[in-house]
C-alpha cells in the first residue's frame, strides 16, 4: 500500500488517564519502532493498525491488545471524528506514499503504565503528558515538553522508567488541527476539572 499510494483503512486509538486530585488528563502516546517501515523512531497515536481486507473497525481494536497488551472491548471506545491524511517519505532510501482514511476513537483507563506490555517489532516506549500541554506545544506556545514513559527493558524484559524530550516534530508528521482536535475532545471526556496542584 505504501509502495503504491493506495488509499486504505486504518484504526486509530488514543487513551488518556484522569488525574481527579490535580485536575489533569494524562495523553498516553506511544514512541514508534525503529524498524518500522514508516516514521521510525517518532511519537505517535497510543495504538493505530490498518484494517485487513473484511475486516471492521471493532476487528481492528484488536490492536490494542497486541501492541499495548491492554484489554479494552470496542464497546467501551469512544468514536472522534473520522479524517482522510496524505503523508509522503522516504524510509531505509524507499520513498513510500501513506494515503490513509482513519477512524479514530479515544477511551479513558486508569491503567498505570507499569501494566502496559509493549509489542517490541511496533512500540519502543509507551509515554504521557498532560493534555493541556500538548495543545500548548501544537499551538506553537511551548517548544518542547517532557513526558514520563516506560521503555522495555534490556532483551525487552519488563518495563524501566523513561522521560521523553517532546517536540511537536518528532510525532508522526500530521495536520496539527488534527491532533488539537483529539486533545480537545479527550478534555471534554475527563471528568469535571479540579484547581490544579501548587
């Protein structure tokens, strides 16, 4: 598909935690594998996986299980919005055409990052930050944020804290409306804001 700049389905997936106490809602964004064929290496959606031929979306949400080991049914995601992107590059000096129509849904889970089991050959870490400070960063407000994660462990045994150096240019490149849109709608899914920690 990429080869040829076929158009094709894809599911996408972001989760977030609420943070009652502080107010806040943490994004879970995940850091892509150095051996995928497209943007190595970036941040991206929690979990996104093309649809085989036949298969439905609630098919695909399968893949939040295999690359984030986290069982979420279909039934407890929320759809977003629908939207169409056309991304060009070149990966390993093979230029590629990603034409993708991606449903995209979100979900709120409490699960701490120490439950997650990545899918080595897809994710390389699993990271979160507050969502306000992700809209901040693709509004151009801040130029860089951290983001507390996990990444495997040596031979990809167990989970070790990490923290990411964030910039809106190492997420997988997208219009910004487009994630703008998703941290705004995963707001107004957490429960009522609380005063902020000191």
């Amino acid at each position: 598909m990429h080869a040829r700049g076929l158009w094709h389905r894809s599911f996408h997936c972001w989760l977030a935690r609420p943070e009652p106490a502080s107010g806040r809602l943490l994004v879970r964004f995940q850091k892509r594998a150095s051996g995928k064929d497209t943007f190595p290496d970036h941040y991206d959606i929690t979990v996104a996986g093309h649809l085989a031929a036949g298969e439905s979306h609630r098919d695909a949400a399968r893949e939040i299980d295999e690359e984030i080991g986290l069982d979420i049914p279909f039934d407890r995601l929320a759809f977003l919005f629908e939207c169409r992107s056309e991304r060009t590059g070149v990966a390993r000096g093979v230029p590629f055409i990603d034409r993708e129509i991606s449903r995209v849904y979100a979900a709120l889970s409490d699960e701490p990052l120490d439950a997650f089991r990545l899918q080595a050959e897809e994710t390389a870490g699993i990271f979160e930050a507050d969502a306000r400070d992700l809209i901040a960063l693709f509004e151009g407000r801040v130029p860089s944020l951290e983001a507390e994660g996990r990444v495997p462990g040596e031979g990809g045994a167990g989970l070790l804290p990490a923290i990411g150096r964030v910039t809106a240019d190492r997420f997988v490149p997208r219009d910004p409306s487009c994630y703008l849109d998703v941290f705004r709608r995963l707001l107004k899914m957490s429960p009522p804001d609380r005063p902020r920690s000191p």
